[in-house]
C-alpha cells in the first residue's frame, strides 16, 4: 500500500467525481474509490485531484547558466506549480542539438521533480544554417526540434526541415513537432519591447507585431506546402491568432501556446522601465491580449505554456536593452490561468495540461484522466487558496516575476510525479 | 535675490524627465532661471548656495556640452564635483548598473547627474540611490534640461511661448530633445509641428500633441521658430533615408530655403550641429539664429535645477545669494 489521496475531488476530461486515489508503489494508479486507507494518506479535502500540467515551453538553463537555473530548481519550482511534465527548450551552452546533451538533460532530468522531455534545436547551435541530425535525435526519442529564442530565417532551410522530419515520422512512431519562435529578424532587430505608442513615448526602441506575424504567415504557407506539422509557439498578436484560426479552419496541421504574460500583461507594464518585463516576443496591447484570450476560448490556441525563463538578478538590474528577456512563469501559471484566461476550470485544464501532452506526445502518462493503471501524475489544487507572489519565495532559482506582489487565488496543495509525492502541502520534497 | 526657501519649488525629488512636470513648475523654474543668469554676468560668477554638496556627473555616454554646462553650473553655485565616465560597455564587463549607482552614492554624492543611452537609465538609477537624479538624457526619450533652456531662450526672446508656431526638424524618432520639447513647448501653449520623413518619425505618434508635415517646405513659412535637430550620418546607412545629401535637399536649412522663413522666426539647434547638413555655416549665423544664446542658457537653467533640487538645506542661508 502506497499514497491515499483522500478527501478531495478528481476532476479529469470524464468530468467530476468525488473519489479517493491510492497509488502504488509502480507509480501508477491503484484504484481509485470511496474510503481508500494507506501507508501515506496526502489530505486532499476541499480540492480537485488532476492530471499534473504540462510546459511545452520552459527554459532550465542547463548546462552553461547554472546561476540562473537548474534542472533540479526548475522542475521543483514546476511541481510547486502542479507541472509534472516540462519540455526543455535547447538554447543551452552548449546547445542541445546533438545527442550528448540531449542525454545529460535527460539524465539529469531524471532526478528531479518532474519528466524533463528535452526539445532539440532545429539547426547545429541554434544558427539557422545546417539541420542538426535529425534522424540520430529522433531515434532515441526526441520528437520537439525548436531554435527557441530565434525564429528560422531562411525559408528555404525551414522547408528542408519540414519535408525531412515528416520523412521520420514512422521512426518516432508520433508526429514530429517544429516548433517555431515567430520573428523577423530585420524587423525586429534592436527592439526590446513591442513597437507602439508605449514605445514611441517611452523611447524605447521597439519590434512591430509583423515581425512576429510575417513568419507565422511564412510557416503556415510552408506547412501548407509540404504537410509538415508546425506549433507556433509564444503567439502574441491579434494577426497571429487570426492567422492560425484560417489555417486550422483550412485543415492544416498546425498548433499554437500562448503563455500566460501574454494574456496578463501589456506593454504599458514597460512604462516603469524595469526589464523584469522585457520578454521575446514582447508584452503587446490590450487588443493582442483580447485576441490571444479568444483564441484560448476558441480553440485557435491549444495549449497555455510558460516561457519560464529565470535570468540572475544581476543580469536583469541593468539598462533596458542590456537586460536579458525573459520572465518566469511555472509557480504562476496556473493560479492566472484559473483568474485571468477566461476559460473555466476544465477549459484551464485542458490548455494546460490535456493538449499539451498530446502535442508533446506524451499523453500515455501526462493529461491522463485519473483512473486505475494510468500513471500517477497528478496535481491537487486548492480552489480557493488565495496567496501572494513573491519572487524571493519562488523555488526557481531567479526571482524574475512581473507578477510581484500580486494576489491570486488557487493554489497547488500536493504534486505528484510518477507516484511519487514531489510537492506536499504546498512544500517542495525533493 | 530672495528666495522662499520655505516652498519646495518641484515636489519631486528627481527630474528625470518634462513628462511629469506641470507648467507651474517649468514657469518656475523659468523664473528661477532669470535670477541664476544675473550671476552668470557678475566679475566674480559664484555663490555658495551648494557649498558642501557634492554634484556627480554620471555619464555613461559620451557626452562634451552637456556635462560641461552641468559642471560650469554646479561650480558657480560652489558644489563640490565628483566625475564619473564610461563607456556604457564597461558594464558589460561583469558590474551591473545597481553596482555602479550604488558605489557612486557611497562616495557622498547628493545629486546624480546620469546620461545614458538607454531609456529609462535615469528612472531606474533613482531607484537605487538616495541622492537626487537629474536626467541628463535618456537614449531615445528625454533631455528635460535641454527642453528647459530652450523654453527659457525662447521665452527671452519673444516674453511667452503661449500661441507660438513651433517646428521641429530632422531625426524625432531618435531625438530625446524632442521628445521632451514636444511636452515642454506644448505644455507652455505652443504649437508643435514635427517635421521629417515618416522614417525619422517615431512610430504611433497619432496622440502626441503635435501636427505633422513630411514636406518642410510646405510649413516653413508659417513658423514663429524653427528647431533644427542634428542628423547622425548613421541614420543613412541603416536606410532611414536614401543619403545625406537627400535629406540636406529636403530637410536642411539652407540660405535659400531661410528667406522662406519668417523674417522674425528663430533658428535654433541644441549642438553639437552637423554643419551641411541641416544647417549651414551661414544659416548658424543669421540674425535669427539664438544657438549660441542657448549654449549661455543652459548653464543658467542647470543652476536653476541643482539649486531647486539641492539648495533647500539647512545650512544654507538665503542672504548668501
């Protein structure tokens, strides 16, 4: 007899039962039912038991900033914010485009709090000029390729990169995902916040949403072209979204996160010049932030990802356009979902946890309902928990939050990652 | 002189920018200014209003008038001067800015006077002293010292700004004077007109305060002043502009495009000037021009500045004026 939880009540895509939830020691569901007794009995009362969430965005900063992340800060600070599962983006140092470090994420991942899936990069060093080895990385697993950090530029190569994975998708046994950071680089070059009339008056040089949203028309064309798979991620303008509604109107295959600053905050937020909310791509208007919520609403936006991005204290106490961009977003995510996304409770669930594990292939494990024999990866939120963000509190290592101060309400009691109970009462175990 | 020393003349602490500054208090400071350029012109020009204060000149861009008008400024009013320069890339080298700004204050300083060439340096360098911060120019945003000898120099000139047709010529999406000449001139009743090709404007400007004119030819005859801002030769080779010599075409004041100026219109230009290419050595020094009244101006301004933001000190006796 292993874990109980007991008391509260499961809420998974077969809707709402109020059940107990005993786990073995396999890490997978034992049973689930009324008055479950074990070794271990987690109190769950007053709160919903779920399928832990899912990040296809988080950055872990390692290997090479160590300072700023690890594998093991960033997957503790995931759990306490009911992640069970991250995808690693690969702009590490060195970067992770080749097996080596693919195997050390992987590796290190495996102590930590939550499943680290690493993403490799689409081209050697994240540079735009050659396909990394593709077949070699999806041989031992790997099915996300992003430049994360740096849209593809040539739109010949992003083809190639198209027409090649597709070609590897019987290997993998699951469709493989490239997915895209949306910018021009020539037009976004040199801007550090979105180019507006925030920009204009704060003198701040900025990037127009159409560097962003010329790509997103690029890729959709290219998807188009070659029926590769394409996830656009961070989308952040009214264009973009309305861009991805055509084309999965029109059938193709694409997908779509949006993270959670982009539906919280504008670009005003830059008026106290402290790049704490300098991010790529940036806080854009409050006409962006409506879109981006209805395409959540409506379907356009799959799922809801972080883009959590620790960055040293130091690092971010420096003038605007030498500041690093980047915010967190792991303890966050799901209390502004829960307030901020306009979805109710299983909409909130499903963008953060049902469909990301689809598109990151991992729905065997993740964003499963909570039943006998799934594995147990599993969050219990308390609903109505109010609480303070504080970034010095966070378990990243960074305290980069733009939510500093905030009230918000619903928070994570219990995490539990493969049977394991990772985040109990609102403390971190591991 | 007299002096009400008893009313703070800005509620703030800092200036860091016109944004913020309502037009009582740049009249103030206006008429401030009046009682700092009579001792401008005094045989021995120094009071000891700031005696024992400490004025550092924090210039993280290069930068040779300002900080010279700032420290001829601060030694009349008989301020000690600490002097810090750098390049801003001497941050990169591993100090971050708090570093730099906490280090600056821990040498006594009571005012920092800060250049950067990022917006919003200034702002975030008052949050991490106690001393006073002047914005010296800020990047792309502000310049408010500069906005204030302007105002001043114009108000010399003509006794109000109230209904005067201003333009401003050349680079604005770059121009921290502009910026902050837009609010100050519109604040005291003129009207703005930015002149320049849509690339040298800032994007998103429909709310400004201002009219807009891509043509200067078209609105040159209508201008009580005419502000010329300096063009950086680098604006054409990021293709702002086809070249230099075009803009010098279109947007230079020359001597034949002058005669379409008011005969009683002003010239002005906040330096250094890109002789040939907005103006020309014989526009610099028509009878119309007050470039050079600016450049006297703007010691007498900065005094005024220090002085609001520093002199209301216990040890400071107002009969020392």
């Amino acid at each position: 007899m292993g874990i109980v939880l007991k008391g509260g009540k499961i809420l998974d895509r077969k809707g709402e039962r109020s059940l107990d939830v005993s786990i073995g020691s396999d890490g997978k569901i034992l049973e689930t039912g009324k008055k479950l007794n074990g070794d271990v009995e987690v109190d769950c009362s007053g709160c919903i038991i779920t399928s832990g969430l899912v990040d296809l965005h988080v950055h872990l900063r390692e290997p090479g900033d160590e300072e700023a992340e690890t594998i093991e800060t960033g997957a503790r600070s995931g759990a306490m914010g009911g992640f069970t599962a991250l995808v690693a983006m690969p702009n590490t140092e060195p970067t992770t485009d080749c097996l080596a470090v693919v195997e050390q994420v992987k590796t290190l991942g495996k102590k930590s709090s939550c499943e680290v899936i690493p993403s490799a990069a689409m081209t050697v060093g994240r540079e735009g000029k050659e396909m990394v080895q593709m077949g070699e990385l999806v041989d031992n697993g790997i099915g996300i390729f992003t430049d994360d950090g740096k849209g593809l530029q040539d739109p010949q190569l992003m083809r190639r990169l198209m027409e090649y994975s597709t070609g590897l998708e019987s290997r993998l046994g699951r469709p493989i995902v490239l997915a895209q950071h949306c910018e021009v680089h020539e037009l976004a070059e040199g801007g550090h916040m979105h180019e507006g009339e925030w920009s204009s008056f704060l003198g701040i040089p900025g990037q127009p949403a159409e560097a962003e949203e010329l790509m997103v028309m690029r890729d959709i064309a290219l998807s188009k072209m070659t029926g590769a798979r394409i996830h656009f991620q961070h989308l952040s303008t009214l264009g973009s979204v309305q861009m991805v509604r055509e084309a999965k109107a029109a059938g193709l295959p694409v997908t779509a996160e949006a993270t959670t600053h982009h539906f919280t905050l504008t670009d005003s937020a830059c008026s106290c010049y402290d790049p704490v909310f300098k991010v790529h791509p940036p806080l854009r208007t409050e006409s962006d932030v409506k879109a981006v919520k209805e395409g959540l609403a409506d379907g356009t936006i799959d799922a809801i990802a972080t883009d959590h991005a620790p960055h040293s204290q130091h690092s971010k106490e420096m003038p605007f356009d030498q500041a690093p961009p980047g915010m967190l977003g792991l303890e966050t995510a799901l209390s502004l979902s829960l307030e901020h996304s306009g979805l109710d409770l299983p909409g909130v669930l499903n963008l953060l946890s049902w469909q990301p594990a689809k598109i990151a292939g991992i729905d065997n494990r993740h964003g499963m309902t909570v039943e006998k024999d799934n594995p147990a990866n599993l969050c219990v939120v308390d609903l109505d928990e109010t609480w303070t963000v504080s970034g010095k509190e966070m378990l990243s290592r960074s305290s980069n939050t733009p939510y500093e101060g905030w009230n918000l309400r619903g928070r994570v009691r219990h995490t539990i990652n493969n049977g394991l109970l990772v985040v109990s009462d609102g403390e971190s175990t591991k | 002189m007299s002096l009400d020393i008893e009313t703070p003349l800005i509620p703030n602490k800092h200036l860091l920018g016109i944004e913020g500054t309502t037009r009582d208090q740049i009249e103030l400071i206006l008429e401030l200014t009046d009682r700092f350029a009579e001792i401008g012109k005094r045989p021995i020009p120094k009071v000891p209003a700031l005696r024992g204060r400490t004025v550092a000149s924090v210039f993280f861009e290069d930068s040779t008038r300002t900080r010279l008008s700032f420290e001829s400024a601060a030694r009349r009013l008989s301020a000690d001067i600490l002097t810090f320069s750098a390049g801003s890339s001497s941050l990169s080298k591993g100090e971050s800015l708090r570093d730099t700004v906490e280090v600056i204050t821990s040498y006594g300083a009571d005012v920092l006077i800060v250049r950067h060439k990022m917006a919003g340096t200034p702002k975030r360098v008052s949050e991490w002293t106690d001393a006073s911060v002047i914005n010296a120019g800020d990047g792309c945003h502000e310049h408010p010292t500069q906005a204030l000898l302007d105002c001043y120099t114009l108000k010399q000139q003509r006794g109000s700004l109230d209904g005067m047709s201003i333009g401003i010529v050349g680079d604005i999406r770059h121009s921290r004077v502009a910026r902050s000449n837009v609010l100050a001139f519109s604040s005291l009743g003129a009207k703005v007109t930015l002149i320049a090709p849509k690339t040298l404007l800032p994007p998103s400007i429909e709310r400004w305060p201002v009219d807009v004119s891509n043509v200067l030819d078209d609105v040159i005859s209508d201008l009580d002043a005419c502000y010329l801002l300096r063009m950086q030769s680098e604006r054409h080779s990021k293709g702002l502009v086809p070249s230099l010599r075009e803009y010098t075409k279109d947007f230079g004041l020359n001597e034949q495009r002058c005669k379409m100026l008011p005969k009683d219109a002003l010239i002005l230009h906040p330096g250094p000037k890109n002789q040939g290419v907005e103006i020309t050595a014989e526009v610099s020094i028509d009878p119309r021009s007050i470039i050079l009244d600016q450049v006297t101006n703007g010691v007498s301004v900065r005094m005024a500045v220090l002085f609001m933001l520093l002199g209301q000190h216990e040890t400071y006796q107002k009969d020392e004026l």
